[in-house]
C-alpha cells in the first residue's frame, strides 16, 4: 500500500512538473518615460533653445520602447523588441545612455527561487548581473481597472531607486529667480531621490506571479506600473503561445551583484559627466 501511495505522489509531482513546463504565455509591453526639461550646456558648450529642442525630442523617442515578455508558471524572461535604428538616431552617446536606461540586454526571473540574471553590455564590456529578486512590500489597494480586457487591481509600493538608471533621476528643487543654465552642466539639475513610489495594477485571471523588469510578487500578471517617470503597459497577452521559448537565464558577461554593477555604472558616468564639463565630449556624439 505504502509503495502505491509513494508511486501516485511520485506520478502526480511529474504531471506537474510537466504542466509547468508546457504552460507559456507571451505579453507585450510598451515603456515610456517623461523627459524632464534640459537646463545648463552640453559638452562645455552653450546650446541654443533649437538644439535643446532637438536634442529633448531625440531622447523621448529614445525612451519609448517595446520589451517582449515570454514566462511560464515559475520563471520569465524579459528582452527588448529589435528594431532597426532611425537614420541619425544609432549614434555612441545615445546608445550609451540607452544602457543607462534599462535598454538592452535580457532578465530572467524565477519567481520559485527568488533571483534573477540580467546580460548588460556598456563601454564596450558584458556584465552578467546576477542577485536576489527585490521583495516590494506591496500594499493592496481596492481600486479596479480594466486593461486589455482582463480585470485588474491596484497595488503600491516605497522603494529605493537604482543609481544606476537614469530614468529615476528627478529635477532639484532649486530657487527658479537663479539662473545657471550658463555656468552649469545640464546633469547638474537633477538628482535621484532616495525612495519612489510605485504604482502597479495586476490582473488573478493570470495567475502568474510575474511582471515587466523585475517586478514581481502580486498574485496575478502585472500589466501596467508606474514609478513617477516611467509607465510600462501590457498591450497584448497571449495565453498558451504555440510556439514555445526557451526560458533560461542568461549565461555570458562578468558576473556582478546588482550592487557591484551600480558602481561601476556610477563611476563611468562621473567620468563621462566630467569630459562632458571638459569640452571633451558631447551627447550624440
């Protein structure tokens, strides 16, 4: 009895365990971020309000991105849409500031043993960053919505931004009588706070414990969040894709916590806002 007791369980966790694997869903995902006004010069150079314009307008297309997310009932993996760079719009510096603004690469999460492994490539060198899943507290809230058809609740999170992202920085609060947009470096204006607030709506008819990036934790799909500067929202779900992706982490790159990683990502860019100060450089160049 014993032995047919132990060979149900035994058959019963392999139909699982097959389950799971078979289980795959596919969501699409459209992020954008608000770019805040540039004040000061470029490159140790005034600029005029044209150039600033440009320049403004280049980095909100920048910004607006497609991220593909493909995850099963345990694990995910989280890449940006390719797509062909516009003519003048595939230059060194933007590419550069895109790394420094969750573009490329790829995140695998696995929500059942609670890490993820994230591929970068910046200044020519790849990182394979590799750490625990951040755990939000998240609190939920009675508000409902509907997105894409699938009913949706309200949850909110405090949590600290990485320095390593410059979508988290925010405009200082300064004295608007002073004007130092002549002596001052345009980075300059702006700093990251120590914590934001996040925003994010999730739907249990997914129940997925999954989202984009690395947010997690809800009981259902995440389909849009919020952090102040940055909305990420699903645009299509697919349930059961027929064609199946390998969810895997990914394997190639020097492998860093996400800690070691913001350092060298906030050395770099000290150096780079100093050339910048020199003359030595300029944004899309």
């Amino acid at each position: 009895m014993k032995k047919i007791i132990a060979s149900i369980i035994l058959v019963l966790s392999f139909l699982n365990g097959h389950a799971q694997k078979e289980f795959q869903g596919m969501a699409v995902y459209e992020s954008k971020t608000s770019t805040p006004e540039f004040k000061g010069n470029m490159g140790g150079n005034d600029i005029t309000p044209e150039m600033r314009k440009m320049f403004q307008e280049r980095m909100k297309k920048a910004l607006e991105k497609t991220f593909i997310l493909n995850f099963d009932r345990s694990a995910s993996i989280y890449k940006e849409e390719e797509k062909l760079d516009a003519p003048g719009q595939g230059n060194a510096g933007f590419r550069m500031m895109g790394s420094m603004m969750g573009a490329g690469g790829s995140m695998y999460k696995n929500v059942k043993d609670k890490l993820y492994v994230s591929d970068k490539e910046f200044f020519g060198k790849e990182f394979l960053i590799k750490d625990s899943l951040p755990k939000l507290e998240w609190k939920m809230e009675s508000e409902t919505r509907m997105i894409g058809g699938y009913n949706c609740f309200k949850a909110t999170a405090v949590k600290q931004p990485s320095k390593s992202d410059l979508r988290n920085l925010r405009p200082k609060q300064t004295d608007e009588k002073k004007d130092d947009t002549k002596k001052t470096d345009f980075m300059d204006n702006f700093e990251i706070p120590k914590e934001i607030v996040i925003t994010a709506w999730y739907t249990p008819e997914i129940p997925v414990s999954q989202g984009p990036e690395n947010y997690w934790g809800l009981p259902g799909l995440i389909l849009e969040v919020n952090d102040g500067r940055t909305t990420i929202l699903c645009s299509k779900v697919v349930m059961n894709v027929k064609e199946k992706v390998e969810i895997k982490a990914p394997k190639n790159g020097k492998q860093v916590t996400q800690a070691e990683y913001d350092k060298i990502m906030v050395e770099k860019m000290e150096e780079f806002q100093n050339m910048r100060r020199d003359g030595r450089t300029r944004f899309g160049g």
